[in-house]
C-alpha cells in the first residue's frame, strides 16, 4: 500500500459528545494480588439476576487439564466438571486430595437454542 495516499481526517468535535467515562465497561482493580472488574449490568444494559446466573452457572461444564508426573513419566489427566461442583473440584485439589498442576481451565456453555 502507498503511504502517501494515506490522508489524516481530523474528527469533528460536538458539542453532544457523550463522556468517554460513562461509556466504560468497567475499571480494572486488584483485591489480594488479583485484578478484577466489577460488572453491574450485561452488554445489553440489563442488571444481573441471580437466580439466572445460578441457573446459566449450573449448565456450565468445565473441562480441566491435570499435569500429574510419576518418576520420570508425565501424564495429563481430563477432568469434566460441572458448574455445581466446580467449588469441590478446587477443595479437593488445593488439600492435595487431587494431584497435580492445573494445565488449562475451558469452560463449554450449553448451546442456546432461538
């Protein structure tokens, strides 16, 4: 592509333009070394309800990828975890109960029908 037709516009200034700070999703902050956003409201502007995010949780399956090594051989384990037992999955690794390093986290949402 030839740089010089390349031609800088500049933008019209309005008088209406809406404040680029109330049009922000959200504020990365951190709490405990770990960043986070805090969302009131979906893309759609619509508050959330927690009966269906528990509802839209439960359909929820997690697959999880479990590096175990025993001597000098590597294995990954699979596990497929439900949104409700999610929660018991960690308990369960973090006393040591399951072994291993967790490789990867791939949520799967079931299919929304129209």
């Amino acid at each position: 592509m030839n740089d010089e037709k390349i031609k800088q516009f500049q933008t019209r200034k309005s008088k209406n333009r809406p404040n680029p700070s109330k049009n922000k999703l959200a504020e990365i902050k951190t709490f405990l070394g770990f960043e986070y956003v805090k969302l009131k409201k979906d893309i759609n502007r619509i508050r959330f309800n927690e009966k269906s995010l528990r509802e839209f949780s439960c359909g929820l399956k997690y697959n999880i990828s479990v590096m175990r090594k025993n001597g000098e051989e590597v294995s990954l384990y699979q596990y497929f975890i439900s949104g409700s037992e999610l929660k018991r999955f960690f308990e369960a690794h973090i006393s040591g109960a399951l072994e291993g390093e967790i490789i990867q986290i791939e949520k799967f949402a079931p299919e929304i029908l129209a």
